[in-house]
C-alpha cells in the first residue's frame, strides 16, 4: 500500500540482463538485489538506489544515488526483465521510467501523464506485457466533484516504453491492487474513507472524509475490492459478484505465489481479511476471519514461499507475522509474535533473490528496517545496522536482482 492519508500518498532473468546488471560483480561480489526507494519528502521527490549484501542484508547507498523524480512518488515497479524501474508521482500523475544499467546506475526515461488524478498504486503483470495503475478520480471527477477512480492499464513495449492507455472504471478511490501470477485477474482495494488528496505531510489521525455518492454496486462509506479477468489484449472484465466487501478502511492488498489467497489490511478496524480466489476469480471470505492484526495496518506482503504474511502496523511501528494454512489459506498468528521497526512504517518489501530479507519504509522516522527471515518460522531478526538512512518521507521498496549471481530456487506450493 502506498500511504496517503498521511503524506505518501517477478521473474525472468536473461542473458542482456547479465550484461546489463552484473558488471559490478568485480567489486560488490556479495551484492543480490538492487533496492530501490521512493522517498517523497523532498520537492521533487527522490528514488534512492541500495546494494543488498547477501551475507548480512545491510543495505549500502549506490554510487550517483539519489536520483530526482516527480513530486510525491508513492510506489515503484520494476519490470520482470530487470532492465526498468517506473516511479508514480501522486502530485504530478505521471509514471516515470528508468532504465537500469551498470552499477545499478539509472537513466531516466519517458514520463506519461495517467488519464486521472492522483495516482496511488501501480503493478506490472509477472508476463512484464502490462502496468496497472490507480487513479484516485476518473478524469470527469476531482476532489470538488468526487466520483469513482479508474485502473489504467499501460501496454509495455520491449523497449520499456508504455503504449497508449486505457482506463476502467473502479469504485470510490482505489488505493491498491494485486495481479495474480498466472496474469488472469487483477483486484483493486478501493478506501472511501481514505479522502484524496491525501493530508499533509505532518498530518495526525483522525484522517479526513470526503463525501461520495454510491455508484452501481460500490458502496459509498465502506471498502471494496474490485475484481477483474485480464482478456485478450489485456482487456478488463469485471468479475461476477464485483466489488466484493472488504471491512472499513482497506489500505493494502497481496497475493500468495500459488495465486490461491488473498490478504487485505482493513486500518481503522485494525485487522487482516483474508479470501479464497474461485477458479472465475471470485472471492470468498476465508472461515474464522478477520484476524487481528497490531493498530492501523498499512502494508501487507506474503513471503516468495507463500508460507507466511507480514503486515506492517503503522501506529505502534512492528510488523505481525502470521503462518498460512497451505489448505485453507488461514492466517495463524506466528509464535513469534511481532518485530519492532522504526518509527511509521508505510510499506513492507521482501528482497527476490534469496526471500531472506525484509525491509519497510518508515515515513515518520525518515528511514529503513531491516529484518532477516528465518524461512522454517517464519521468524524476523533485525539486521546489524538497521535502521538504514533514507532521503527522507520514504514510501515505497522495490528490487530487481543482482544479473551476475544465482538466485536461489525457492520451492513452489
């Protein structure tokens, strides 16, 4: 989830990436992943670049890091082929696509303005043909007139250009979404009680409400996922029985590997909703649900493993680690209770490399935790060093590994 309301708003290696990525090898032999962050304090904001250290998981600044990008970047993608980083800047609606060379280095490339108005989440498809992003307002609608958003889907050219876009319409302002692996459906958390534009930087809770009217079958006052199936072309359909209930206040959304489950974080509520996903993309709240999660939850994430779900609680600043039942996808709570992080914590990421290491973008504290994974426990332990400096107000993680190394085959369920 990027975090508005209170100022922030997989993979295919191949040989050109080799090339491309592992000239540091020479000099950072130990290097598995380029981490990438936005941090959205500064105007314009700024996309910090991080070596991750496969010994240790500490986290050492790029050379020529941080580079500028648009005003309040609030997510990151990276596309399946490692070549390309693209920032959403919520301020400006545009995407912003670099491209990633040598060192880690970064060359900025095209900016494309959405169709709407601030941008909040966006993904690319595991096949790396589609991006998928959230405007909070169709282009007819605005904070003054407020309507339904839209997710716009991009065509991705080899080149990693975007083509031309198209926009489907979503209830009242979509704040995440999540694209199965086997690249069929997309669902799209929509947050009424979440008000765009989002609050200042400083502010505090309460958060705002903006006042919507009920269209179709979204509701105006409570949260909802919209489900889609992803056609020919990358045409969207709306799933049978869409917008499906999803508690209060929903803020984030992930998906297990086997594309079998579902975990939404409701924040107000303070609780993880958890769903099975039908063979037509329906979803189907999960018995013994909610579950109780740490106050104000802003960020889920599931494990390359698909084994555990860490959600990160913004107000007491830990991240809830939780087992996943592998039959009925239930969510236990972990034995190992919960892990300290600093202070308002926006996002939880797991590097994709070895899927041993666990870092969050603490927006309050102005910097990252790291943690590492213990994979039989599902267990976190903080890193030596952590928390790592950032440029300040970070509000999102992505990565793409390091070309000139194995990576680690993890097994599949």
């Amino acid at each position: 989830m990027k975090f508005r309301s209170i100022g922030r708003a997989a993979w295919a290696g191949a040989v050109s990436v080799g090339l491309v990525l592992g000239i540091a090898a020479c000099g950072r032999s130990n290097t598995i992943d380029y981490l990438f962050v936005a941090s959205a304090k500064n105007n314009p904001g700024q996309l910090e670049v991080y070596y991750v250290d496969n010994e240790s998981g500490v986290l050492t600044p790029a050379s020529g890091s941080p580079y500028t990008t648009g005003r309040d970047p609030v997510s990151l993608a990276t596309s399946p082929n490692q070549q390309f980083v693209y920032v959403l800047n919520y301020e400006d609606n545009t995407i912003v696509s670099y491209s990633i060379g040598a060192n880690a280095a970064l060359t900025k490339g095209k900016s494309y303005t959405t169709p709407g108005s601030y941008p909040t989440s966006m993904k690319i498809n595991v096949a790396g043909t589609f991006l998928y992003v959230l405007d909070s307002f169709q282009s007819q609608y605005s904070p003054t007139n407020p309507g339904p958003g839209a997710v716009v889907v991009y065509p991705i050219n080899t080149d990693g250009s975007l083509g031309s876009p198209t926009s489907y319409p979503v209830c009242n302002n979509p704040v995440d979404l999540t694209v199965l692996n086997n690249g069929n459906f997309i669902y799209v958390v929509d947050d009424p009680a979440d008000q765009p534009p989002k609050l200042a930087q400083n502010a505090t809770f309460p958060i705002s409400i903006v006042t919507y009217q009920a269209v179709g079958a979204c509701a105006a006052d409570s949260g909802q996922i919209s489900a889609f199936n992803v056609g020919s072309g990358g045409t969207l359909t709306q799933v049978s029985g869409s917008p499906f209930a999803a508690g209060t206040t929903p803020g984030a959304i992930a998906s297990t590997p086997s594309d079998n489950f579902v975990y939404v974080t409701d924040r107000i509520n303070s609780q993880l909703l958890a769903y099975t996903t039908e063979n037509d993309g329906a979803l189907l709240a999960i018995n013994n649900g909610p579950f109780i999660t740490g106050n104000f939850p802003d960020a889920v994430t599931v494990d390359p493993r698909g084994l555990y779900v860490y959600v990160a609680n913004y107000s007491p600043s830990t991240i809830s680690v939780y087992s996943i039942a592998q039959s009925t996808g239930i969510p236990g709570a972990s034995a190992t209770g919960t892990q300290n992080v600093d202070t308002g914590p926006t996002f939880v990421f797991i590097e994709p490399n070895a899927g041993k290491y666990l870092y969050t973008s603490n927006f309050v504290e102005g910097d990252l935790s790291g943690l590492q994974l213990n994979a039989n426990t599902g267990a976190l332990t903080a890193l030596e060093n952590s928390p790592f400096p950032a440029a300040g107000g970070p509000t999102a993680i992505a990565a793409v590994t390091h070309g000139n190394h194995p990576t680690e085959v993890l097994p599949q369920y």
